[in-house]
C-alpha cells in the first residue's frame, strides 16, 4: 500500500513517541470503527479473485463434504426473516452457523412450497459437513463479504440518526432484483433464487453509476484510503492527548 509521509501530521514528535509507547491509545485505534471501515474499502486481491470467479462461473461449491449452491437474495432475505445474527447483528451460535449453511444446502425454487421448520431441519448440518463450526463460521462471513464486495464502490452516506436497520424485506428484495432484472434481461423471480448475490450487487451499482456518475460510484486507490487512514490516526491521537493530560 502506498503510505503519504508528505501528509500534514499536527503531531510534535514528543507527541507521536508517547501515542506510539502508549497501550491504551493502540488499544483506541484497534477498536475504531472508522478505521475499520476504510481498511476494509482497501483493495483486497483474494476478494476480487473470489468475485471474479463469482462472475463468470456458477458459484457453487463445497463446505467440508457439503454440497452448497450460491448465497442469492432469497436466501439472504430468508436468513433476515429468521432474524439471524449474519443479518440482524448479534451473537452467532451453532443453531445460527446451521441455519445458514443448511440454506446453502438446500435448493430453492420460485413457486415452491414455503420452507417450513428450516431451524429444526438444520440441526446437525455441521457435523453432515465434517467440519468445526467455527471454520464453517468463518467460511460463511467469507461468503457473505465477497456477496457485498461491490458495494465498496458506493459514496459514503452521511449518518442519520432517523434510519433504522437495512430491512431485507420483500421490498429491499424486489428492488435490488429489479436493477438485476432489467440489466440483464433475466426475469426478477429468476434473478432472486438463482443469480448470486454479488451479481446482484454489482448490477445494483452499475445502474447507480449510471444515475450518479463515475466520479461518484468508484474504486477508491489505496493510496486515497492510506491518507485518511492516517488523518484519522492524527485526530485519534489528538483527542488522546487532550484528554489524558
């Protein structure tokens, strides 16, 4: 990654020694979420080999010795409606870890019957898989940030405290479906059971880009990022010294 050293630091070098000998400033930095969020916009080679490979071939696959179809938006607006902690936020449990990769398992059909007792049916699916939970946990958040990875082009809004949490509803189903729907000429029921969820998304943020314009809907060079990386670290910083003299 590229790294800035001509950017403005309003740190002495007094400053910078006492941040950089300092446990409880390292331990601020590691838990900020605004310096998670413009680490995880960096580019991430393993990630976008994984999305390519989303793209030009069906992304099926294995979990340990099962069998398991894409992550689409029915499944995902499925997991929502069972209020998932890999949707809802929360504790994930082994209950949860079933759920999610049993729906991996199982095929699903627009006009098919609504699939009834999936908590009671996905138990013991982990041990079908013949691997730890906390491996297929693990391999479940890795579907799940390459499912989204397009969204990283998206401008940053501005927080609203009047929003409540993203709702994979009927209505978030039919809209990032239909962007899908019209750009690819594949009718929406189609597109919700059968096409993956980072396809969706990356047809979600073409027409987006459309609307709003490259300059708004981009992949942001890392050497961007590293920049109000480090802005971000000074502020930390300042805050820290003010506040500990």
């Amino acid at each position: 990654m590229e790294t800035s050293s001509s950017a403005f630091c309003p740190l002495t070098p007094d400053e910078l020694r006492t941040l950089a000998a300092s446990e409880a400033f390292q331990k601020l930095v590691a838990a900020d979420p605004e310096l998670d969020r413009l680490e995880s916009l960096q580019y991430r080679m393993a990630d976008e080999v994984s999305a390519l490979h989303e793209t030009l071939f069906r992304p099926c696959g294995r979990i340990g010795d099962l069998s398991v179809m894409p992550l689409t938006p029915a499944r995902w607006s499925l997991l929502w409606s069972f209020s998932s902690p890999y949707v809802c936020g929360g504790t994930v449990r082994l209950p949860d870890i079933e759920l999610f990769l049993f729906l991996l398992a199982l095929e699903l059909h627009p006009g098919g019957p609504s699939p009834s007792g999936l908590p009671r049916r996905a138990s013991g699916v982990c041990r079908r898989a013949g691997l730890p939970p906390a491996e297929i946990h693990k391999q479940l958040l890795d579907r799940i940030r390459i499912a989204f990875l397009p969204l990283k082009l998206l401008p940053q809004s501005a927080p609203d405290a009047s929003r409540g949490p993203v709702r994979f509803d009927a209505e978030w189903l039919n809209r990032i479906c239909s962007a899908a729907s019209v750009r690819t000429n594949t009718p929406i029921r189609e597109v919700m059971f059968f096409m993956s969820l980072n396809q969706v998304c990356w047809q979600y943020v073409n027409m987006l880009r459309d609307r709003l314009g490259p300059l708004e809907v981009r992949r942001r060079p890392d050497s961007e990022l590293a920049r109000e990386i480090l802005a971000r670290v000074y502020e930390l910083g300042g805050k820290f010294l003010s506040e500990t003299d």
